[in-house]
C-alpha cells in the first residue's frame, strides 16, 4: 500500500520549514512566481540549507524565463521545479531539474480529455489544480483512473483531504492556504492535521 506524500507550499520562513518538516512533510515548496507567499531566491537558499537531505524542496514557477528558473534552482540548491503556468513541452525539456507540471482543470473535463493534456509531456509528475493558488477545489472523479503520478492541489483542508486520498490514492497532495493562519505563515495545529489525515 503506497502512502499519499505530502507538500506544504508557500513556505516563507526558516521556523515554518522546520516545523512543517518535522511534523512529517516530504516535500516544502517555495513559490517564485508572482504571489503573496512569493520568496526571494536568497531567503529559499537559507531555509534549504537548514532542512534534513531526505526533505525534497520544490521551487514554484510560473511562465518565467528559462535561465532565470535554471540560475535560481542552481542557487538555492532547490529539487524539483513544479510549473505552474502554460509552459510548453519544449520549455520543460530545458529545465535541468525534475519537474512537476501543472495541468489546469476546467470544469468540462474528464479523465480522457486531462489525460490528453498530459501526455504531450515528459515529465516526473502531475499536478492537478483548477486554478493557480486560488484554493477552489475541483471534482476529484475527474482524476479517477488515471494511472500517472497526480498530486492533487487546489481547496484541500485537514478536513477534506482524507477524503481525496480515499478516492484516489494520488502520489501526492499540495496544500498552501488550508494550513494557514494567514497568508505564508503557516498554522502548526493545521499542518500536523493534514499530515495525520493524509497518511
């Protein structure tokens, strides 16, 4: 039985890394696209020296030039880049690092037409998310049967994400919002919730 792995994104302190790892995270991302949990390279670079070597550290992009991704992966000794915008299968081939890839969820959807949109790509996984940081959920059937590596983002709670994991035992969940006590500071209470609910 393969366990569902956890991401805590919007990481933006060295105290939140921390906690959010030692509550059982495997994976913190830190968000380089325009956002109000957005961090600078030289902050993420602190806060990825300071983590276990068994946490994987995720930078979070959105449609930016591909040197810029490349020299701020380099630099902050960050894992995997996740790409979160309209980045084209010839875009991800020149990124020098693992990639999680976005696939946007529109309401007319189906496991057909999202497996259609992800199988122009050769990527490590999947990230299913209906709007960029907007914390709606989507209709998680729409997911069902599709045997690729999914990370399902997008709305989830320590009260729903059981649920999800139930449904469709993902690779992976990706939760900002629904563990903070206000945007990029996160809420120990909540974190160490949704860890225990998912696994």
């Amino acid at each position: 039985m393969k366990h569902t792995l956890v991401k805590i994104c919007g990481i933006t302190t060295i105290d939140d890394g921390l906690m959010a790892a030692e509550y059982g995270a495997d994976a913190l991302g830190f968000v380089f696209a325009e956002s109000v949990r957005k961090i600078s390279p030289q902050r993420a670079r602190e806060i990825v020296r300071m983590l276990s070597p068994f946490i994987t550290t995720v930078g979070v992009f959105m449609d930016q030039n591909i040197n810029y991704v490349n020299e701020v992966t380099d630099y902050t000794g960050i894992d995997v880049v996740q790409l979160h915008g309209e980045e084209s299968p010839e875009y991800c081939k020149k990124i020098d690092r693992r990639i999680i890839k976005r696939i946007k969820i529109d309401t007319s959807d189906t496991s057909e037409t999202l497996l259609g949109k992800m199988s122009i790509y050769s990527v490590s996984a999947f990230l299913l998310d209906p709007g960029a940081g907007s914390g709606r959920t989507f209709d998680w059937r729409k997911a069902s049967g599709i045997d690729l590596p999914i990370i399902i983002a997008g709305g989830l709670t320590p009260e729903n994400v059981r649920e999800v994991v139930h449904l469709l035992k993902p690779y992976g969940v990706d939760v900002s919002s629904g563990v903070e006590k206000s945007p990029g500071k996160k809420d120990g209470e909540k974190v160490a919730k949704f860890i225990r609910e998912t696994k």
